[in-house]
C-alpha cells in the first residue's frame, strides 16, 4: 500500500456537433452530484462534450434520453459514439447492476466499482459481514431473512436499535427505534409490508452507537488509495436534526473535530484493511469507496460503506479539490493512483439542499423558480430536481438544488450560503437553517 494523502438528443447524436478538441465523458446520473462532478470535469483541458444519463435541464449536459438504470441503452450508446472516451458512473443503482461490468467487457474506459466490489453497498448483510470477517471495527448486529426471527431478536436486545434494509433504498432504508414496539413495526414496515420493496427482503438489526457522524471518501484504483477531505452531512429533514430521514439536507468539509490522530488511526484500522480484504474477496475496489463512519472519543467504527460519491457530501467536497478530477478517474482506472498527486484548497465548504415540501413523503412538482439570476459568482447552485420551462426552470422533484460555497472559514461559508438560498424562491421550497451551524 503506497502513502495516502488527504491528498434530449436522439439515440444516436450527430457527430458534426461534436467537439474534437477533448474527450467525451458521459456521466451517469441526474442529481446534485452529478451536477458537482460535471462541474469539476469541465474544468479538465482534456475533456470535451459531456453526456447525461440521464443527466438534468440545469446541469448543462447533451441529455441522451437514457435513464440511468438502462444498462443495455447506455452500453450500446457508448458503442454507437466514438466521442466518448471515458463514462462516469455515479448512483448506486446501476453499480449494483453491473454497469461498470458490462462497459469494460466491451473495451471501453469506466469510472466505478465491478458490481462484485459494490456489493459493499447494495447488500447491508454482506457488508456487515464482510467487516466480523476482517475485524473492522462496527456495530454488533444480526441479519434475518425471516421476520419472525428478527422480532425475536428485536425482544431480546437493547434500545435504542437500529432496523436497516438489506438493499438500497435510497438512502431512507434506516429506521432509529427507541424501543420495541418500534423496533417489531420497523421489522413489519421493511419486511411485511415492502416499504423499500425487495431491498426489505432481509433486514439488518444492530447495535445504536452513538458519537458524531463523519463522511469520509478515498478514490481507490484496486490496491492504493487516497483520501478526499472529510465531510458530515445532515440527514434528517428539518432543523435540530429532527423528522424523517432524507437522502441529505446539506453538508460541510472538512469536519473540523476529525483530527489528523483520528484519520491516521482510520486509515490504519479500518481504511487500509477495507481495500486489501476486497482483493482478498476477489473483487478489488476502484471507483469512489466510502466510508460512513461514528465517532467516540479515539473510538471509530464503520456505519455504512458506500460504493460512490455521496449526494450532498460531494457538493461540498469536490469544489475543494484543486487537481484534475478527470486525471485521477484516469488514474483510479488504470491503477496508476500511486503515481497521482492530489492537491486540495485551504477552504471551508458548506452547501444546504432547497427542497420541495412534503419531502421526503410527498411533495408537488412543476413549482416556477425564480431568484436564480441574482445569485453570486462566487456560489455554486447544483441542480437536482428541476425541469426547463422556457428560459427558466420548474420544480421536477424532492431534493430541488443545492447551494454551495467556500471561504477562508466556516462563518463566512455559512453567511454567503444563507445570504444566497434566500435569494430563490419557488412554492411550498424550504430548507434546513443549521446546515453546519456547529462549525461556528
């Protein structure tokens, strides 16, 4: 192991449009971070045009119509425009279902884990399992494929526990229960009645630890590594970490009480270990590995893996890089991350999620926004859930846009974010208002 550093166009596009003067990245994903990682590509001398799938209308991207759960249409585009030299691939869902796998079996260049190596995510129970192997430090757990087993686990435990979904469920499928009557109609939610669909089909019970969570990402090329800045997001939907989970309300980077002690001790413990046991496992790791992890104390310990970037926590950290993030994709690609220096802004970063309401349950779409224009140069607004409607956008989802900037130090982060977010509007929008507030 080498030294870590914290170092809608038609199916077939018309090559008289292409640029000749770069490589052609198709990005996989419509999101936020989608958004921040084309955002950080453009930035690239060597990349040209850059492909959605689906991509959004605000992320500035030729949308190519595909979903990015359509393996078989994304394959056969990639095939069918020789532009395209290298596809990033961002979300879960088509990771789990083999993109990655199915791209480089036809000889073309991608970014992202072998389904086998994002099992880590898309299977709770194998990750849990996986860390007892190889003596990373988590949470004791049970997993249970039959309800009624795990009630009588949940009888005989400790509360507060923690009910997870087996599979990915957009990263709602966790349920905090203070007790057990809470904890046997999780077990029901997830496991009778489908809440999550077939991500519910096994359930992982565990231990509730408690401490402050961290976000902490590492590009990994199969055998060498190197650390991203550290991150924390705010999960629940409203102020003082209150009401349902959501997929991300807002983050800021780098956690300030993560010390150099505390990553050293990570990296040795349970960061290193994670990488050399996937090439044990026969399925090494090179993409985006992320680790979700709880901290108490000098006591760390792994919550979650995940096999990609994560959405918000990749708004806040990517504008903080400051080298070529297409260069390191190459390099994670080929193997060759030894031989990459990575460089990163003396910066504060902090971004909010501007929401439609109801969400994360119900919400409308189609809401005008307005107060894009006025905000300033110097903020990022990474669009999610938007459509184009004439010059402007409406509303076409949950999480909406995500407000980011940086500075010299939090306060100041967090004054030019609020200052700006106040300045969009749109029916029915809000936001949290403590994104970050411990910073300062």
């Amino acid at each position: 192991m080498s030294e870590i550093g914290i170092k809608k166009v038609a199916r077939y596009v018309d090559l008289r449009e292409i640029k000749v003067d770069g490589d052609g990245v198709l990005v996989v994903g419509g999101g936020g971070r989608e958004h921040a990682i084309v955002r950080k590509l453009r930035e690239s001398a060597r990349v040209g045009n850059i492909y959605g799938a689906p991509g959004n209308a605000g992320m500035d991207v030729i949308e190519t119509g595909l979903s990015a759960t359509d393996i078989d249409g994304i394959v056969d585009f990639v095939a069918e425009n020789p532009d395209i030299k290298f596809t990033v691939v961002a979300p879960d869902d088509p990771l789990s279902m083999g993109l990655v796998d199915r791209l480089t079996e036809r000889g073309f260049r991608a970014f992202g884990p072998t389904k086998a190596a994002a099992k880590l995510e898309w299977s709770k129970a194998y990750a849990k399992d996986f860390m007892r192997r190889y003596g990373i430090p988590t949470a004791a757990y049970g997993t249970f494929a039959d309800a009624e087993k795990a009630k009588e686990f949940v009888r005989n435990g400790k509360f507060p526990t923690v009910v997870k979904a087996d599979g990915l469920a957009l990263g709602k499928g966790v349920i905090i229960c203070a007790d057990e009557a809470e904890a046997v109609a999780a077990v029901d939610e997830i496991m009778s009645d489908k809440k999550f669909g077939a991500a519910g089909d096994e359930v992982v019970i565990e231990e509730f630890l408690t401490g402050y969570e961290v976000s902490l990402l590492a590009f990994a090329d199969g055998t060498d590594l190197a650390l991203m800045l550290t991150s924390c997001d705010h999960k629940r939907a409203f102020d003082g970490d209150k009401g349902p989970n959501t997929g991300g309300m807002g983050a800021y980077s780098p956690c300030p009480v993560f010390s150099a002690e505390l990553s050293e001790k990570t990296v040795e413990t349970i960061v290193k270990p994670t990488v050399a046991a996937m090439q044990k496992e026969g399925a090494p790791f090179k993409g985006v590995l992320y680790f979700g992890l709880m901290v108490s104390g000098d006591d760390v310990k792994v919550l979650e893996y995940n096999a990609r970037f994560g959405d918000p926590e990749t708004q806040s950290v990517l504008p903080l890089l400051k080298s070529d993030l297409y260069e390191i994709m190459n390099a994670v690609a080929d193997g060759k991350l030894a031989q990459t220096n990575i460089e990163w802004y003396d910066k504060k970063s902090i971004n909010v999620v501007l929401a439609s309401g109801g969400y994360p349950v119900s919400y409308k779409k189609g809401c005008k926004i307005s107060g894009l224009e006025g905000v300033d140069n110097d903020v990022n607004v990474y669009y999610a859930g938007v459509k184009r409607d004439g010059d402007g956008f409406t509303t076409n989802g949950g999480r909406v846009l995500c407000v980011q900037a940086m500075a010299d130090d939090f306060a100041a982060a967090r004054k030019k974010v609020y200052d700006n977010i106040q300045k969009i509007k749109f029916d029915g929008s809000f936001y949290r208002k403590d994104i970050g507030g411990k910073t300062v």
